[in-house]
C-alpha cells in the first residue's frame, strides 16, 4: 500500500514538517527555509515538476529547493496534502494563489485526473467569477502572486467580471452588497439577523460598488478603472470613483471635500483589509486616470490633489499636469482652495508661484477658445468672457488675501495683477483694495515701487465710492492721488450731466412715447427712473461743488511753488508734468500770483482733503 493510504495528517517539528504516514521519508523539498519531510511516490503521481526531478537524480533520498514558489510554505502545504489525498478547502481567499501554486508545480491532469491545476481551475471560473463579493477577494489576495496570476489571466478575467456587474442591476444577482448599512438578499429586500424582512430598496445608488473597490491596490484599481473604460461605463461614475479611493488613502484630502459625506458600510458577510498605498505613487496614478472634466467639486478635489502633491514631493510632471487641469477650469474655483500654503523653503505664506502658473494655463486655454469663436462677437459682452471676468474677480481677491504677508516682493505682486488682461477687469476696485491692503502691511515701500504698483490700476475704471476712498488715502503717492482726484471729477461731471439732460427731456413738451420703451418697461416704470436720477442728481452736484472748491485750493497751492520757475508758470504745465489734465474754467482766466513762501505741497493738499472727505471715507469703507 501506498504511503499516501496510512496518513492521517502533518505535524510541525520547531520549523520543519512532517507527515504522519509511519514511513521513512525519502524526499526533502525546502520552500523559503521551511523543510517538508515527505514520499516520492504520492508526490510523483501528481507533480510533473517534482517527477521530472526524481527522473533527474539517482539518489534514492535526496532534496529538492523551490525558489520563490508562489504564496511561500502555506500553500505548497495544501499542495502536499492534494497529492497525500487529505482534504483541500478552496475558498476565494486562497484560489488564485493555489490555482498559481498548481500552476508551479505542473499539477495537470496528465499526472491524475482532475488534478490540483484542473480544480482550481473549475472553482475559479464556475465560483469566483459570478459573485461580486468572491472577485474583489480574489484581486486582493492576488498581490504576491500578480505575475503568474496576469500570466494565467486570473487578473484580466476578475477585472472584466467585475466591470460586468458594475453595468448590471446588482438585484438580478446574489451579491452580499452592503448599503444603508444593512445586507440585501439575491432578490434586492433587507435581511436583518439573516431573516429576510420584506422591506424593499427603491433604488440602487450607481456608487454602491465605491468602498469594496477601494480595497484594492492601486495598481489593480487603476486597472479595474480602465476596464470599466473601456467597456463603456459612464466617465462622472468613474471619476466618482476616483475620488472616492483618493479621499480613502489621502487623508490631507479630507479638509478640502466637506461637502462630500462617506456612507458608512460595515461588512457583514465578509471583511477586506485596507490595501498598503503609497501615497506618491497613488496622487501620479489617479493623475493619469482623472478624465477633462469641469466642475466646482471637481476643481475642489483637484486643488486638494495639488495641495497633497505639493506636500509629499511628486514628481514635475504630474505637478504641471494638475496645475494646467485646474488652470483649464479656474473660473469655478474658490478662494479658500486656491490658497494654497508654501511647503517649502520659500519665506511667503502662499505659494504664489503656483497660482501665477495657474492663472498663465487658464489664460492659454482661453486664447484657445477665442481662436474658435466668431470674429463678430464684441469681446466685452461675448459668452468667453465671462469666465473671465469671474477669474479677474477671484484673483483680485486672491491678491487681497496674501497681500497681508509681509514677505511678499513688489515685483510678484505686480505679476499677479498683471496676469490678466486689462480687458478682464470692468472695475478696478478689487485691485486698489488689494494694493491699499498692501501698502497697509508693508509701509516701508518708497514712494517709487508705491508708483509703479499703482501703474497696474486703471483710474477710468474706479467707481465713484472707490475714487471717494482713493483721494483721501494719504498711503497713496502724491501723483496718484492728484490723478485719482482728477478722474472723480470727471465721473462726477459726467454723471451730472447725463442727470441734466434726462431732466430736460422730462420737462420738454410731450411728445410721441417711445415703443421701445413703452413696451419693454412702461411709462411709469421711466417717471420712477427719473425721481431716482433727480435725487442721485442733487447728492452729485453738492459733492461737485465740494471737489470743484477743493481742486481751486490744490491749483493755488501748486501756483505758489511754481511761480518761480519760468517754465512751469502755468498751472496746466505742473499738472501736465504729473499727469493730470484740468478741465478749463471761466476762474482760470484771471491768473493769481500768491507769494511763494507757504506750506509744502503735499501738506497743502493733504491739508486741503481731509475736511471735505470725512463723510465719503465712512460711506466707502474697503475693509
């Protein structure tokens, strides 16, 4: 009789194994530094590798070393105990590397019907591959074996089954899904304590199969996702998805998806252990599989991406990746994600440079849009250029917000202000603010590089409260200031003006009522109009009379000190010199020659602004 008749089982002496068969062995095989004290003949009848090796030697006991055999002494145990005729247990636990170990040792049926190889084989495609639940513990425990499991197709034919039930109606099968924290029956109804309750789900969620894929490494994720790719699944799935698993391993990603609340699954059929992710590894991979997609949660996730990829020191390319696929979707960030700190050894708060990068990726694929829009469309009013007027907004908050940091250069605030074209601001108050906080926190700048910042706001484009606020900021230079004063006036004129002539309008004799205007708003909606522009019109012209006293004070000031100067006799000439152009007045017939000896300047008219500009700092408060 044959050894393999008397065993009853193995035991384990200090690190070696032996079989309980009462029979010398006569072969020794050694599996990562673990001796298996076995018999030829049970062994031979079922191993073509272990036969053709007893073919090879004439020793009559000899040992047999196996180099890297797949999952190592526990498996070529099970092994042994197929060829002894003792009882194997494949679960999906242990198929693929059992199936990989077969595999190995060359268990076909050509050394015994239904072989070891042949069994796994069966159990794999007839078990595992029909149940959602058998799939993604399969893919796990595959790791150790990935290579002879992809060389027998093990990985491709999981990966494509699961992508099947990820596209059909996961009631159609008997899956242990858990949602809503309870476990379904094959038919869809909650069991609760394994009794079926007869409560029906409504719905399947399309993300009910997020946290078992997260269970996976990421190289297999990221298979499992092109998978599902290619057969067809929907991109907004998927990237759900993605951020799913990123979320899971990232935790730096937490803070910045608020919005997004985890559901809570607990797994009653069966548990999984979190993969081992290497966190660099994981940001270049999700990276590469992120499809173009446009979104405010969207953007959110990838400006979360960028903060963790900056912190853990990814690789350049996958840095310039996201910041060109945030910068491609800018106009629906946020201002608390584009804060993004800097992490290394830079003196600033903010890294700057990044959302400079940003803004330069953003403006490039706009100029890729505007090279396919119709020529005819006014640039101001088109449909592009709303993204980016909102741009122009958000950065002109963002440069408010860093401007605080009393590390950051003059010349890096001008780039960032620059960085959009003048043609993306209608309104310039957003920057004069940014730049007042600016000055605010670093009051040693000199009067020069204070200039040239100011150079990147358009006065024309101030509104009246802001050029209010701007002509009594003594933070501001003595030209800009004069300019600032200057362009009010005008405003305020013009305004006047436009008031006057709708009053002579109103007061002309009744004639024939616009159609326009009868059928859009109606004649009563045109006399409350009116009332509104009478009053606005009596506010306009006392604050006229107020800059127009004020401007007569600043041009006597600046007659006393140029009198000496042959040159500059004339007031327009000094106000031509600093960049102002005065508005010709009845008054300025009769010059006035004052002796020259008197305050300063810049005293005189910081003396001459401040009382007649107390109530319009109050009523245009920036901050």
């Amino acid at each position: 009789m044959a050894p393999a008749g008397k065993v009853t089982g193995f035991h384990k002496e200090g690190s070696d194994w032996f079989c309980n068969a009462g029979l010398p062995n006569d072969i020794t095989v050694v599996v990562d530094d673990i001796k298996f004290h076995l018999h030829k003949f049970p062994l031979v009848s079922k191993c073509g590798k272990i036969a053709r090796i007893c073919e090879e030697s004439s020793e009559k006991a000899f040992i047999a070393a196996f180099e890297e055999f797949p999952g190592g002494p526990d498996t070529f145990l099970i092994a042994v105990k197929f060829c002894y005729g003792l009882r194997v247990e494949l679960t999906p636990r242990n198929i693929v590397i059992v199936y990989c170990a077969a595999d190995y040792l060359q268990m076909t049926d050509e050394y015994g019907e239904d072989n070891l190889l042949s069994k796994s084989e069966n159990f794999f495609h007839k078990n595992v591959l029909h149940n959602w639940k058998d799939c993604i513990l399969a893919l796990q425990s595959s790791n150790p074996v990935i290579a002879r499991a992809e060389k027998l197709q093990i990985i491709s034919k999981c990966l494509s089954a699961l992508s099947m039930m990820v596209c059909t109606d996961p009631s159609l099968f008997g899956w242990p899904m858990m949602m809503y924290g309870s476990l379904q029956s094959p038919g869809g109804s909650i069991l609760w304590n394994g009794i079926n309750t007869g409560a029906r789900i409504q719905s399947v969620e399309s993300d009910w199969w997020f946290e078992d894929i997260s269970y996976l490494s990421v190289g297999l994720f990221e298979r499992l996702i092109n998978t599902m790719e290619t057969r067809g699944i929907r991109p907004e799935i998927l990237v759900g998805a993605i951020m799913y698993y990123a979320r899971k391993y990232l935790p730096g990603l937490g803070r910045w998806q608020s919005g997004h609340s985890r559901k809570t699954r607990t797994f009653a059929s069966f548990s999984l252990t979190p993969a081992v992710v290497d966190q660099k590894v994981l940001i270049e991979t999700i990276e590469k599989l992120i499809p173009e997609k446009k979104g405010k949660s969207f953007c959110r996730f990838l400006l979360g991406l960028l903060r963790v990829a900056l912190i853990l020191g990814v690789n350049q390319m996958c840095k310039d990746s996201l910041e060109r696929r945030v910068g491609m979707q800018l106009e629906v960030a946020t201002l608390d994600s584009l804060l993004i700190p800097a992490y290394s050894d830079s003196d600033t708060l903010y890294n700057v440079d990044c959302v400079e990068r940003i803004i330069h990726h953003f403006m490039a694929s706009e100029s890729r849009i505007t090279l396919f829009s119709p020529s005819s469309l006014d640039p101001e009013t088109s449909p592009s250029s709303e993204p980016l007027r909102k741009v122009a907004k958000l950065i002109d908050n963002y440069i408010a917000e860093v401007a605080s940091d009393i590390h950051l250069k003059p010349r890096k605030m001008r780039s960032l202000a620059e960085a959009l074209p003048e043609s993306s601001r209608p309104l310039h108050d957003g920057l004069y603010r940014a730049l007042d906080i600016y000055f605010k926190a670093h009051p040693w700048l000199s009067e020069k590089e204070k200039e040239e910042l100011c150079n990147t706001i358009d006065y024309q484009k101030l509104s009246i409260d802001a050029c209010a606020h701007a002509s009594q900021n003594a933070r501001l230079p003595l030209r800009v200031a004069l300019q600032v004063l200057f362009f009010e006036q005008m405003q305020l004129r013009t305004a006047l003006a436009g008031c006057l002539h709708v009053m002579d309008t109103e007061s002309a004799p009744a004639g024939p009522i616009p159609s326009q205007i009868v059928q859009r708003d109606g004649w009563r909606t045109v006399v409350q109009v009116n009332q509104v522009l009478k009053v606005d019109m009596d506010n306009m012209r006392s604050r006229v009379g107020e800059l127009e006293e004020e401007f007569s004070k600043i041009k006597q000031e600046m007659k006393r000190v140029t009198k000496s100067h042959s040159s500059l006799s004339s007031p327009r000439l000094v106000a031509r010199k600093i960049g102002c152009k005065l508005v010709p007045r009845s008054s300025d017939a009769q010059p006035d020659t004052v002796d020259i000896t008197g305050p300063t300047p810049r005293a005189s008219v910081e003396q001459a602004r401040r009382p007649h500009h107390s109530r319009h700092w109050k009523s245009f408060s920036l901050f």
